[in-house]
C-alpha cells in the first residue's frame, strides 16, 4: 500500500449538500428562494438535509413571504433533530410575531407551536402572550389553537403563564372563529387533563350559542361537542339550548349534523316534557336518514352511530326502517351494519316487511352476509312473540334451499327459537333431521345434537342419531363432544335402556379416559358421579328447567351505551369502544400508577407467562344460544378463572417451559408482575425506559426485562450486550424482543449463563449493561447481581455434612457482619421465606433470647455456604455469619441476605 | 470563477457586498447599533436569542450585517456564522468592567479561529454615555488588542444611544474593504 491510494477518497466533485450549501448562502436573493425550495424538495423525498439547519435558518429573516414559509416549513420537520441550533430561530420568530403584516403574525405563532423543542419553548411564551391578545382575529385564533400545542409539550408552564386564563377569556371574543379554536383549543387540554379546565358556565354558554351560528363548520363542530358536556341546570335551560342548535341539523356537513344529534341527545336526557321530546325525536330522524344517502363510508359511520342512538331512543327511527333496507350494490360492510339496525327497529308492524327482506337477503351470494341474514330471522323471532311463527316459516322455506350453509346457520337459530318458545315449535324437528348428514360445523353439529338430546323422547331414532355422531367422538371439536356428551346423558335419562346404556359407557369412556380437554373430562366425571350415585338426582339436575332467553346479543351495557353516545360522531362511537381503551395517551398518567400500586401488592410470585384464559370453546362464543346452558349441570364451563391460584401459576409455568417463554407482544402482561427497579428512565433513554432485574426461575439465571416505548418512533432490530463481571454472565441467547411500536410496552425473560466473560479483580456486584436498536443510540445502564440467584436448588446440607464442613474450614473462612435492616418476624415463615430462595434450614438453637439459625445454601461453582443467624424475633438486627471456602463473596453475601430479610 | 468575475464588475461600478459580523458579550449593545446603523434611530430591544441580519448601505458599500445574540448560551454558534465574513465588529460594554476579561478571551478564541483569518476587526468600546465607561485606550489594554498580527484593526468610542462614533466607524470600515 502506498501513500497515493488516498486520492480515491478525495475527490473534486461536491456532493448535492455542500453545492445547496453554497447556494443557501449566495447574496443573491433568488438563487436562495431556489436553493429553500431545493431543500424543500429533498426534504419532501425522504433525503435527509438536516445538515443544513443554520444555513436554512439563516434565509428566515426576508421579506419575501414566500421564502419565509419555506424556512418554517423546514424548522417544523427539523427542529426536533437540532434541537440545539433551533435556538437560532428564537429571535426570528420573536420579531415576526410584532411584524405589521397579520398573515406573518400568525405563520410565526403557527410554527412557534408545532417546534416542540423543550429548550425554546420558554422564548416563545412572551410572543404567544402578544398573540392571544392581537388585534387581529386571524392571528388571536391561530394562537388560540397555539396554547393547546404548547400545553402538550409543556402543560406546567402553560398554567404557570396564565395562558388558560387568557384562553377562556377568548370564549367571550367579538369573532366567532376565535371563540371555536378557543373552545377546541380548551376541550383538547381538557381531554389531557385530569383536573377541571373547561367548564361552562351559563355567561359562556350565551356566548357558545352566539358564535355557533356564524362561525365556520368546523367551528361548529367544537362547539357543538363542548355543549354536548354541558350539564344544563334545569329542563328548562335543556329546552332553550337544544332550540338555539336544532337548526344546525339542516347542515350540509354530516360532522356539523352527528355533533348536533349528539348535543341534543345529551340534552334530552333532561328534558321532562313529553311533548318536546316526541318532538324532538321528530326531527332528529330527516337528517339521519340523509346521511345514507352519503357516500359508503360515511354512511357506514352514521349506521355505526345510529346503531348507538336507535338503542337509546328507537321512536326516532322508528318509521323509518325502509331506508336500511339493503341495496344490492351496498358495500358489504353496509350492508352488515343496516341488517343490525333492522333487527333493532323490527316491531311487530313491520315485522311482515322486514322478514321478506331477510329472506330476499339470504338467497344473495356473498356467505357472510347470508349468514348474518338468516341470524336475524332468527333473532326478529326471538324478540318478537307475535312473529316467531312466521319467521320458523321463512327459515324452513329456507332449509328447503337445501344450500349447506344456511341450512346449518338455520339449525343454529331454530334451537335459539326453541329456547325461547318451548314446547310450540318441536314439530319441525323432523325437518331438521332430514339434513343430519350435510352438517359439517362444529356450531351447527353442536346445535342438532342439542335438539336431539333435549327433545330425545319426541324423536323415536333419537338413539340411532346419536350414535351416528359418536363413530367419530374423538375428531369432534371440544364444542361439539360436550354437547355429545350432555345430549346422550339426557337420551340415557329419558330411554334408560340398552342402547343408550352402551352409548353412555362409550361417551364416558371416550370423554374421561380418552380427552385432553379438562372442561369435557370434568363434565364427564359429573355425570358419571350423578348417574352411579343418584340417578333421580341426575334427572332432576340434567333435566331442569331452562330459563327463557331473549335476545341480547349485540346489544350494549347501559353505562357503555351513555357513555358511547356522549361520543357520538367520534371514533369511538364508530368502534362502539370507550375512548380509553384505544386512546393511550389520554389520561396514561393516572392508568400508570395504578399499574405500580398493582404490582407492588404482588411483590412477590410471577406472571411472566402469557396472562391464562383456559380456552373453553363451549362457552366462550355464543352469546345468547343455549349451548352454555346445557341442563344445570355444566360446571366446568363457568367462565375461565382470572386469578388463579399461586401453585398453579407455577405448573403453567412449567407447561409453557420457561426456555422459552418469551411473551409475544400483544399479551397484555405488561402490567402484571412484580415492579422492576427502573434502570434506563425514558428521560434519558429518548423514550425509551428499560426496567430490569436478574432472577432465578427452575435453577436457571434469567435477566426479566421490561422495556416501554413512550417515544414516537416504532423501535425494532433490540440487542443486547453485558460487560465483563464478576460471575461473567451474559446472554444465551439473542434478545427476543419484537418490533415495539410507540406507546407499547414488552416483557421478556433473557436466559442468562455464567463464566463467559470474567471480570479479573476482587468480587463485586456492578453489572453493566448495552443495549441498541436501529433506531436510538446505544444506552448504557448499570445493575446490580444479587448473589443469591445463584443459590442453586441442590444447596440443603445434612445436619452431619454441615457440622463436618463447618469444622473442615479454617476460622479464618468465617466473616460476620450485623444486617441492621435485617429483622425476623417469625422463625417458621423466615425458613420458609429464605427456602424460596434456596437458602435451606439445617438446625436452631436458642441463646439466652435469641434464636440461632444454621443454614446453608449453594452458591456459584458450587461453592458451600455455610450460614449462622443470631436474632432476637420480632426485633430488627440480624447478625449474620459465614463460613465459606471463598470468604471474598461475603461482602455480596451480606447485601443478598439483608435484600432477603428486609 | 464566477463570484471572482461578479466581484471585479461590483467593484468597477463601485457598489461592493459585505458580510458583517457584528460580535460581543450580551448585553453590549449590538442589536441597538445594527438597528441604528441600519434605521438610524433607537429602537427597544429584547435580548437576541437567535440572530438579526440587516444591510446597510454606506459609501457605496452594502453591508450584510448579522448581529448575533451574545449569551454563554448561543456563542457556541457563531462559528455557523464565520465563513466568508469580511469583518467583525466587537462590541464591548466600556461600563461593565467586571465582565472585561471575559470580553477579552471571548475576542481572542474568535481571533484564532481559522475561517476568520481575512476579516479586518472594529472594536466598538460601547456605551462611552454611562458614568464610568472606559476610554478606548483603557479597553485596548483590556482587550490587548496589540497583541493582533497579520489583521488589520481599530477603535472608536461609540454610544450607540447618542448615535456617536458608529459611522466613524464604518468609515474606516468601507475604506478598508474597498482597499
């Protein structure tokens, strides 16, 4: 290698950058606008031209209002990268915010606000202060919207600048449109918030009404959403505020008409008078019938949120059923939505229309909607009496079709029927057998074979039926064998004879011996007690008396319905989901110290297993239908156990095996377990928080890692790295962590080994650890070993090897030391408690009054601890003494000790 | 070749650009000259977190002057500001004694830095209407402005309130550029 090679990396041509550079800095103000918008350019393109943040900024201070909107342009997308030189801005802005032109008032406040640099948001309080308070409208209502950017950044310094104060004086602003941003500026720190901000009073509530008739749409739109959270005092109040904003509901906006049906909603609720609400109702319905005549998605949303309202107040729709109707070229999810709304609205006036409908439906080609179409018939049955009839008509004009998936759908719905009105419809049972043989879902088998069981004595072949199912009892999905297994219980109560006999020894074989599944063996087992012991009791068991269902389904809980209807016209209301539960930012504050309060009630015990819902197929889906409700004697279908008991969290534990038991992501476990120590805060990690703690589990060492992404950025591609210790430990195994969005969290358990990378010098605890992404930079975080993971499971000593090892060892081995935090409540539950963590219990003596321990323990390479413990009970101080042919880990001992009886 | 082409016309019809730094401690004084030098009046001022860049039209000169905020916090970034600067205008504080040495060895780490190595320093010894203001003698001693080689230097007394000493200043300046 010769010293010439270096020419090929010196070469004469400058790349784009430094060519841009020299541009952005010419004297000639139109090859600078060029170079901004080359800049602009690449930067629209994904290239990154962070480089060139001074020389962009230094093109802000110009005349020319085009460039000006160009640098801003910039500053937002880049600020964030150099928060450093985004101070260079401050005094630009500072200037713009007085300049005379109120287009350039407002572009700086604008921008001021979507800069969320910590540094330089202080700057810019004074010129958002000047703005909130400008002549000119334009400018006071692009400040308004202003404060609310600033108070997500920074929410202490927006209380601490009175800026809320200023903010709720804009309510009484002379223009409308600064008192709608003032309005959506406040309801969106509301929704951050946890303490009262925005609360109207009946002053600002004059003004509300004021403005919603001349503001903009969208205007409307804040406004009409902070009235609907308006408690008014009286009926009367309620009454004159739904007056004021009936008219909106003519409006051509479907956002302006929803927050309007929502306003009025609320209001309502209030209102006393029977006439006006009748009224009212009246005329809610034209404007929600003209939002499906809207393009799909949009009607979509309307049929999602009408879906909520007719819940609430069906007389609105009511007349009005004709509209849901389906349309054959209906977007399927429309379609999906209006059937749900029909059956809602279907009454025994309409019942004759709906029910041709439905059947025109079910003959259609797409299968989901079929499906849906012949549930409804059966449903419209189930809740109207006086229909039921017709309906089992239309569904065996169906069956007739002899088309396999609604046939199978229909058997479905007809054993619902049947639960519903029982002992009026069964002469149809014979139509249903007849298609015995096309059945081929586990839904639809399970429904026969319960029609079979329950009404046994009325099919003469009832038996015969049976056993043509049992052939292949062990391939059946869990659902349908539970139902084999009741239906043949009852066939063997009602015909206790031969046949049934031997089918009943076949099932109870099949289900007890034979199964895996924990709910059919334990039903079997019932049944088995029941009959051997008292088959009276059996009778009376098995054959109860069923309640009559009705038809809940898809129906919602009061208490989510208000408050889905208080979010009328929002996601929420289009999901049928509480805000909460899909928002994470709101309120994550106060759902985050619960978290900690949970985990430290569980201090002790694991979950780091998936959270267990033992999977019962039987029950989990169908909501109102009676297969869960297989005679009274179905135990082991209650719903699955939330809690479980501590020992059994261990056995799953084992089942799953630890090795590798790396939680997927979605689990939701991350609020579960016991709190670990934080050792990366997201302050410092950008974002990102590490938690982490060493532990032992089944005599292996694992490192339990909580990592959260609080940042914007979805993190991917973790590693993990551990410096030379003590121990030498390090990783098995890569880090099995998935992709982690922003604002998720993922637990995982590194399996650990030891004596791979050892640190030289005398013993200490200090573990460090790297760990990058391909995202942030690499961070670094010291923890802490505490020895006893060490302490290995086969570390119990005979009294005799104890005594022999004790004497083997020089007194020179043995270090003491008195743990004063140390205190033993409870000699028993202190054994107990240090054998958990394989600290094992050889004898004890008692001294004057102290209690003297000896135990012993195991710790790394196999090395005897030999262990003696003076205390007085109940009285903290513990003096604690080793005996150990490696005396240099007393120190750590100690520190592992005193953690262990703290 | 081309800047070198423009330059040669710009000075044949004797209108010549500039770029100007103007320099020095907070609170010295700096946006109230750039605003007089440039308004020719007193405007009010805020401390500059950022910069302020006006030109000024002076014999035939135009002068870009960037006036950059002089807090411990930003004069890390001035040196963004330093290639192709013809001049530097340092503004100091003649009241403000106490913060002299540290005027000083600002001044100096400016000196050293190698973008700057052509421009030609004014030293404006500011605020010479307070009581107590040092003369220009006393702030060349302080500053050790003999201590400069290879650079062309100078200063004058100013008060940029009373509007004395600034176009003294820029006089020299211009003739200095144009030679």
């Amino acid at each position: 290698m010769s010293g010439h090679d270096s020419k090929y990396f010196s070469t004469t041509k400058k790349g784009e950058i430094p060519e841009l550079k020299e541009e952005l800095n010419s004297q000639y103000k139109d090859k600078k606008k060029d170079a901004v918008k080359k800049v602009i350019a690449a930067m629209t393109v994904g290239k990154d031209v962070s480089s060139l943040f001074t020389d962009v900024v230094n093109c802000m201070q110009t005349e020319n209002l085009e460039l000006k909107k160009l640098v801003y342009l910039y500053l937002i997308n880049y600020a964030k990268s150099q928060p450093d030189l985004a101070i260079l801005a401050v005094n630009t802005f500072v200037k713009d915010s007085q300049d005379p032109n109120p287009l350039i008032r407002a572009l700086a406040v604008r921008t001021m606000g979507c800069i969320r640099v910590d540094k330089i948001t202080e700057y810019l309080c004074d010129p958002l202060q000047r703005c909130l308070k400008d002549d000119d409208p334009y400018v006071r209502k692009t400040a308004a919207i202003c404060v609310a950017k600033l108070y997500d950044i920074n929410a202490e310094l927006v209380e601490d600048r009175g800026f809320l104060d200023t903010l709720k004086d804009l309510i009484s602003d002379n223009n409308p449109m600064v008192v709608a941003n003032a309005v959506a500026a406040l309801a969106e720190i509301q929704e951050n918030s946890t303490r009262p901000i925005f609360e109207i009073t009946s002053h600002t509530l004059s003004k509300l009404l004021t403005a919603l008739n001349e503001c903009t749409e969208w205007g409307q739109v804040f406004i009409l959403d902070a009235l609907s959270r308006y408690k008014a005092a009286d009926a009367r109040e309620a009454e004159n505020i739904v007056e004021r904003v009936t008219p909106r509901l003519q409006h051509a906006n479907c956002a302006v008409v929803l927050s309007a049906v929502k306003m009025i909603l609320q209001q309502m609720e209030l209102i006393t008078s029977i006439d006006v609400v009748r009224n009212l109702c009246k005329k809610m319905a034209p404007p929600l019938v003209t939002l499906l005549s809207a393009e799909p998605e949009i009607q979509y949303v309307a049929l999602r949120n009408i879906n909520l309202i007719v819940q609430k107040r069906p007389t609105i729709l009511a007349h009005e059923i004709k509209v849901f109707f389906c349309k054959y070229n209906d977007p399927i999810y429309v379609k999906m939505e209006k059937l749900e709304i029909m059956i809602k609205l279907a009454s025994d006036r309409n019942v004759d229309q709906v029910l041709l409908e439905f059947k025109e439906y079910a003959t259609e080609v797409d299968v989901d909607f079929v499906r849906k179409a012949v549930r409804a018939i059966g449903r419209c049955a189930i809740k109207l009496e006086r229909a039921a009839e017709r309906c089992i008509s239309v569904l065996l004009e169906l069956i007739k079709i002899k088309v396999n998936y609604v046939v199978q759908e229909a058997i479905i719905v007809i054993k619902d029927i049947f639960r519903r009105y029982p002992n009026t419809y069964e002469s149809i049972i014979a139509t249903l057998c007849e298609s015995l043989d096309t059945l081929d879902e586990p839904e639809a088998k399970a429904s026969m074979i319960w029609i079979i069981g329950e009404y046994a004595e009325r099919i003469d072949n009832a038996d015969e039926l049976l056993e043509s199912f049992l052939e292949s009892f062990p391939e059946e999905p869990a659902m349908v064998q539970l139902q084999l297994l009741t239906a043949t219980v009852k066939l063997f109560l009602k015909k206790p004879t031969e046949g049934p006999q031997q089918m009943i020894q076949v099932v109870l074989n099949n289900a007890t011996v034979e199964t895996d599944n924990p709910d059919l063996r334990d039903r079997a087992y019932i049944y088995w007690r029941l009959l051997s012991t008292d088959p009276e009791a059996a009778k009376d068991v098995v054959l109860a008396e069923k309640p009559v269902i009705s038809d809940d389904s898809n129906s919602l809980d009061p208490s989510l319905l208000d408050e889905l209807l208080a979010n009328i016209a929002t996601l929420s209301s289009v999901y049928h989901k509480p805000p909460e539960t899909f928002v994470s930012r709101a309120k994550s504050t106060s759902t985050r110290q619960d978290d900690e309060e949970y985990a430290d009630a569980v201090e002790t015990g694991y979950s780091e297993s998936p959270s267990y819902t033992v999977e019962n197929p039987a029950v989990t889906s169908t909501s109102s239908s009676t297969v869960r409700q297989t005679g009274s004697a179905a135990p082991a279908s209650s719903s699955a156990p939330t809690s479980p008991p501590a020992p059994v969290q261990d056995l799953l534990g084992d089942l799953i095996g630890l090795d590798n038991a790396i939680v997927p992501v979605d689990q939701p476990t991350a609020s579960y377990g016991p709190a670990l120590p934080v050792l990366l805060p997201s302050s410092t990690g950008q974002g990102l928080q590490i938690s982490a703690q060493l532990v032992r589990r089944d005599g292996q060492v694992f490192y339990s890692l909580l990592l959260e992404n609080s940042s914007q950025m979805v993190l991917d591609g973790f590693m993990i790295q551990f410096n030379k210790n003590t121990f030498g430990l390090a990783a098995a195994g890569p880090l099995q962590i998935p992709t982690l969005q922003p604002a998720t969290s993922t637990r995982t358990l590194l399996p650990m080994v030891l004596f791979q990378n050892l640190s030289p010098g005398p013993p200490n605890s200090l573990l460090q650890v790297a760990v990058k992404n391909n995202q942030q930079p690499v961070w670094y975080f010291n923890d802490k070993i505490p020895l006893h993971i060490f302490f290995s499971e086969d570390g119990r000593m005979e009294r005799t090897s104890f005594l022999e090892t004790w004497k083997a060892l020089p007194d020179s081995n043995e270090v003491a030391k008195d743990l004063l935090v140390a205190v033993i409540h409870s000699i028993d539950t202190t054994i107990e408690h240090l054998a958990t963590a394989n600290v094992f219990f050889v004898a004890k003596r008692k001294n004057a009054n102290k209690d003297i321990l000896y135990m012993s323990a195991k710790g790394p390479r196999g090395i005897p601890l030999l262990i003696e413990l003076t205390a007085a009970v109940g009285v903290p101080g513990v003096k604690c003494a080793v005996k150990t042919p490696s005396p240099e880990l007393a120190p750590l001992f100690f520190d592992a000790m005193e953690n262990l009886l703290k | 070749m081309g800047i070198l082409f423009t330059r040669m016309l710009s000075s044949v019809f004797g209108n010549r650009e500039a770029r100007i730094l103007v320099l020095g401690l907070d609170n010295a004084g700096k946006t109230t000259i750039l605003y007089r030098l440039h308004m020719g009046e007193v405007v009010s001022t805020i401390p500059t977190i950022g910069f302020n860049v006006e030109t000024v039209q002076y014999n035939n000169i135009k002068l870009q002057v960037w006036d950059l905020g002089g807090q411990t916090s930003i004069r890390p970034y001035w040196r963004c500001y330093f290639p192709n600067t013809q001049a530097i205008i340092y503004v100091v504080d003649s009241s403000d004694t106490d913060r002299l040495v540290t005027a000083k060895e600002e001044f100096h780490a400016i000196l050293e830095e190698d973008e700057l190595k052509g421009a030609v320093v004014l030293v404006y010894a500011n605020k010479q209407d307070l009581p107590g203001a040092l003369d220009d003698a006393a702030i060349t001693e302080a500053l050790e402005l003999h201590k400069i080689k290879n650079r062309q230097w100078t200063i004058f007394k100013t008060s940029a309130i009373k509007g004395e000493g600034l176009f003294e200043g820029l006089d020299w300046l211009s003739n200095t550029l144009k030679a």
